[in-house]
C-alpha cells in the first residue's frame, strides 16, 4: 500500500467508506426483520433508505467522512453516534407525519436503532485500528519535508515522533540558510536548501511540504510558494505564536480580491444552527429538572434577605452588544455601575445563603432563561460585568475577541480551575487564553467535553466567594 497508491484513490476510499455505512444499515434493518420473523414489506425498504441517506447527509454535514488521521477515536465515534441520532429523528418524524408508525413492528426499530449505530461506530474503530497499525509500521504513510529549522520545526519533529500512528514520515528539514547560522539541537539535521526540497518534491520522495517560517519572513514564504507551486506537493503553514492568536480565521471576498478575515467566529451557517439547537436541547432539558429546586432557591433568598430575588446585570454579549443577565441574588447589593467591586474571601455584602449559592454555581441557575432567549449559551466565555471589560480590555491582549461568541454558563476555562475572583491580570490572561484556545477548537464534541466536565470539578473552586 504505497504513498502513490493513497494518494491517487482518496476519493475512491471515501466512496467505499459511505457504501459501507449505507449498507450497514440497510443489511441491520433486514436482520433484525429477519431475527424477528417479520414480513420486510416495501414499508420497511423505505425506512432504511430515509435512515441510510439522512445518516450520511448528516455524517458529510458533521465532516465524518473527512481524513482522520489527526483526529482523535472520541470525537469519530461521537460524530457517527451523533450522524445516526439525526437520522432516526427524521425517521420517527416520518413516522409521525405519515400515520404509519402502526405498520411497523416496535421491537424491530428498537433493535434497529440500537444495533445500527453498534456496527457504525464498531467497523470504523475496527478500520482505524488497522491502519494505526500498519503506519505504525511504516505503511500507508506520507513522507513530509519541513522547511525552517527553527523552534517551530522542532516541536513539528517531536509530534511526528510521539506520534507516527498518524502515518507521516520525516523526510527532512530543509533551510536556506548558513549551518553555522543555525541551532541545530542534539538528535536533528539539516537534509539541504530549498532547492534540495524541491528536487526530492519532483522525484516524488516528499508527499507535503510544512513551512515553519515565521510571518516577517513574507519574501522569502512567496518564493518558495512560487517554487512549491510548479509541484504536486500539499503545503501546509504551521502558525507560530502570533498566529496562533488568530481566532477561527477564513477567506472572503471583495470583488475579485480575497482577504482572510483573521478575527472571525467560528458560528457561522450550518454550525451556528447547531450550536443553538444544542443550547435549546440543552437548556430544556435542564431547567425541567432544575424547575423545583430553582423555585425553593427562591423562596429561601426571599426568606432570608431584603431585595429581589432575580438580579439583573449588564454584560457583554456577542460582537460586544450589551445583554441582561440573570442570577439569582446572593449580595445585599445589586451593582451594575461604571465601577463593580469584585467579590473577595469574607466579603461581607455576601449573604449567608448567597455564600454557599456562589460557592456551587447554583446562582447562575437562571442564566438558563438567558439560554433560551438566544443571549447566552449553555457553553462558551463567561460573561464579565461590564465594568471589568472596560477595565481588562485595556490591559489583556485581544481581550475582547472572548466575544466573537455568546457567553456561555459554563466554559473551557471554568472547567480548568479559571473561574471566581481574578484579581490579578495574570489570572484574566488565563482565563481568556482558554476563552480563545475554545473559540479556535469549537466543536460540538468538545461542548459535550465541557458539559461533562462541569458536573464533576466546574461547579465549584477554591477562588468563588
């Protein structure tokens, strides 16, 4: 299984990945008819196929038909889970629609439904076992060159190295300049100059180039570019610190000229019809079995303490446009000025009831109202008051890129011990650098990652007062 022969049939294994997951469920639907004993009318052929097709519709709309030679096992199971999901959804609004749910068996959907996405997710892990196996093994692989040498290069050589699963092969780094002008570190050389690349590029030795060269050297990235461009090679850049701050950047167009539009969100089209499905699902679900304890929350501020029970603060939402917040009282105060006074340990405007609310996030229950309004999400940044955005924007780099995307009730940053008092920069900075490490990596999967985690180590910390 050579380099040319992957190279040449990618599009015909990806045919055969999505015959494969349409006959799966065809042939399941049949079994478990045929297990049954159940006469496989035209009624049932029709199912499979509004199944079949709905699942891979959903499956190219989730990229699960990407390469996955860099993602990782969870998020491929999560996505063909989640593609099967959608697709019996729209089977059993089909069924619902056409009044025909009574001519199916219900024990035969249910094993459909159950045993479907079991072979879906079993042949795919199957699949990516093997070819970890031979690309561990110096098969299926892609022979990269590296052109820089320089620190970027050498973290790129030790992923490949702790990583040769992945199935890239080092075939050298290659650099313009002087050795002696070089810090070569112990375990790595210099294979030659550009042209060298350029010559084993042709004879077909390196299957993609990765330039590590740093932004200011935008002379010498066009010439190699323009030399790069006379070949077959993928090329691909590898962002140094400075672009690593870009925040889900794309391309756009103004008339025939192309700009990339480098402080961008990620919420756009398809994805952002996602996200706020899965923030009503979410919210939904929630709040109808927080109902209860919510309304005694309520009652026991209403007890306890003079004032309202819901407050009301102003907080940046997405693209920086004002929003109201909800929470639910836990001061003898409600600031929402020009200048809010962090809460600190001992702070004595905090309740009793309010301490322990705070401590727990219980609080922040009725930002679940703010969910279904479209203001918030279930997850993303954390809101700050409006106060401590005017404060922190002027002294945390690309602070306000946090509000590319609606503030959420529970974020990455949460998750990773960056939540209550900030009182110092050192600590916003953290909080924002996983604000924007998330808006980078959005991906549904990763919102699940945080749901989760938030239950076991978000609610709580040791810097909430």
């Amino acid at each position: 299984m050579g380099n040319g022969f992957v190279r040449n049939n990618v599009n015909q294994f990806a045919i055969v990945y999505r015959f494969i997951d349409f006959l799966i469920i065809q042939v399941t639907l049949l079994a478990v008819g045929a297990a049954y004993s159940v006469d496989m009318s035209v009624h049932y052929h029709l199912l499979g196929l509004i199944g079949s097709t709905t699942y891979l519709l959903s499956a190219e709309l989730f990229w699960l038909y990407r390469s996955w030679r860099s993602g990782t096992t969870k998020e491929l199971i999560f996505y063909t889970a989640l593609s099967w999901f959608v697709s019996f959804v729209v089977v059993l609004i089909y069924l619902f629609l056409t009044k025909t749910s009574e001519d199916y068996s219900r024990v035969v959907l249910s094993a459909w439904v159950t045993i479907a996405p079991l072979f879906l997710c079993t042949w795919r892990l199957g699949m990516r076992a093997f070819l970890y196996n031979i690309r561990s093994k110096g098969f299926n692989s892609r022979s990269v060159g590296i052109i820089g040498m320089n620190e970027n290069a050498v973290e790129l050589v030790k992923e490949l190295r702790l990583n040769p699963h992945i199935g890239f092969r080092i075939g050298g780094v290659f650099d313009d300049r002087d050795v002696n002008r070089l810090t070569i570190p112990e375990g790595f050389t210099v294979q030659g100059n550009l042209q060298d690349a350029i010559a084993q590029v042709r004879a077909g030795k390196l299957d993609q180039i990765f330039i590590t060269l740093p932004m200011t050297a935008n002379r010498r990235i066009e010439q190699i570019l323009h030399e790069l461009g006379d070949t077959n090679a993928e090329v691909h850049f590898v962002p140094n610190f400075f672009m690593y701050n870009m925040v889900h950047s794309r391309l756009c167009n103004i008339g025939n000229m192309q700009t990339i539009s480098v402080f961008d969100t990620p919420m756009r089209g398809a994805m952002m019809a996602i996200k706020r499905a899965e923030d009503i699902l979410l919210a939904s679900a929630i709040l109808t079995v927080i109902a209860i304890p919510m309304l005694f929350i309520a009652i026991a501020i209403k007890l306890t303490s003079k004032g309202p029970v819901i407050f009301k603060q102003n907080r940046y939402g997405v693209d920086g446009k004002k929003i109201k917040v909800w929470k639910f009282r836990s001061m003898t105060v409600t600031e929402d000025g020009d200048n809010v006074t962090q809460a600190t340990k001992g702070d004595t405007r905090v309740t009793k009831l309010g301490a322990f609310l705070r401590r727990t996030s219980l609080d922040e229950l009725p930002q679940f109202f703010n969910v279904l309004q479209g203001t918030m999400s279930v997850v993303g940044p954390r809101p700050h008051a409006v106060a401590h955005n005017e404060m922190y924007r002027k002294t945390v780099k690309y602070y306000m890129l946090r509000h590319r995307i609606k503030p959420g009730i529970t974020g990455w940053a949460q998750v990773n011990g960056w939540r209550g008092e900030t009182d110092t920069v050192e600590k916003m900075q953290m909080r924002v650098q996983y604000d924007l490490e998330y808006i980078r990596n959005w991906s549904l999967w990763l919102d699940v990652k945080i749901v989760i985690f938030t239950f076991f180590k978000g609610f709580v910390g040791k810097n909430v007062y």
